[in-house]
C-alpha cells in the first residue's frame, strides 16, 4: 500500500485530490512542520480480527515484533484476610 506525506497546508488546499487517493487504497500522512500528526485511510469492507490489523500495521511500518519470545508474567503473591484493604485504607488516610 503506497503512502503520501503531505503538509496541513497542503492537505487543506488538497483535500479532495487526497480523498479520491484514499479511494484507490493508497493511506495519506498528514504533517505539521515535518512531525506526522494525522492519517487519512480508507474505511476496511470488513472487519479484520485483531491479527489481521496487527499484520496490516507491520506492513505499513507502524509496528514492529518483538524481536525475542515474552516471557510469562510471574503469578501474583497470595495476600491473607483483609491486609489489602487495610492498606488501601491507611494509604487514603
């Protein structure tokens, strides 16, 4: 999918020309001074799962994996009786 950057002031003068790119599949980087602060795309036929978007992102540069497998989270400490509460408590005052 092809991308064009353009500037706000660009963008505003060129809005239509930019919406019928959209049309045609190509996504559009709106930037301002240089810094990229919007995007205009296309609206999905159909709605991908989450992996499916994540691909799509990767694709377009947006994401990258994780270069390494994640490792588990440990299991949370068991915490006896009330004691959560009683410090959530002291902690509010």
């Amino acid at each position: 999918m092809a991308i064009t950057r353009v500037g706000i002031r660009e963008a505003k003068l060129n809005l239509s020309r930019l919406i019928r790119e959209v049309q045609k599949g190509k996504d559009v980087i709106i930037t301002d001074r240089g810094k990229e602060v919007a995007r205009l795309t296309g609206i999905s036929k159909e709605n991908l799962s989450l992996e499916a978007r994540i691909e799509e992102m990767v694709k377009n540069g947006l994401l990258e994996r994780e270069k390494k497998e994640a490792r588990p989270l440990p299991l949370p400490l068991p915490v006896e009786g009330d004691v959560a509460q009683k410090l959530l408590q002291e902690d509010r005052g």
